[in-house]
C-alpha cells in the first residue's frame, strides 16, 4: 500500500464523489459481512457518534449513518 496514490482532488465535487463512493463501499461491506456482524458495527458506530462532542460534527456523522443503515436495509 504504501505506493497507493489516495490524494484527493481540491474541489468540492470530487470530495462530494469520493464521500458518496466511500458510503457506497462501507454498505457493500455490511451486506458482506453477514447480519449479526453488520449489526455489531452499525451499533458500535451509532455509539462512537453518541459520544462525539462537537453537534455539526455529530449530525453529520448520524445522517451519514443514517443514509448507510438505509440502504443497508433494501
């Protein structure tokens, strides 16, 4: 890894792009993993979130989740 190029370019749209990309993989993964697993790190998440003391950062993060939990579900 340590020859991969994660560089990330400087607009906006690309950074919007590859955060929406990330979501799309993280909910592949969860269907993967298995229910009970996916499960387990749904709930440690939504309690790392819980425990966040910044409120942007912290909604942010739950809409996030929220956006991952429901696709998750289809």
């Amino acid at each position: 890894m340590s020859n991969v190029d994660f560089s990330t370019e400087p607009t906006i749209e690309s950074l919007a792009n590859e955060v929406a990309c990330l979501k799309a993989t993280l909910t592949f993964m969860l269907k993967a993993m298995g229910q009970a697993d996916a499960g387990k790190v749904i709930i440690n998440t939504q309690k790392f979130a819980a425990q966040l003391e910044d409120p942007a950062q912290a909604e942010a993060f739950n809409r996030t989740l929220s956006q991952i939990i429901h696709e998750y579900r289809k």
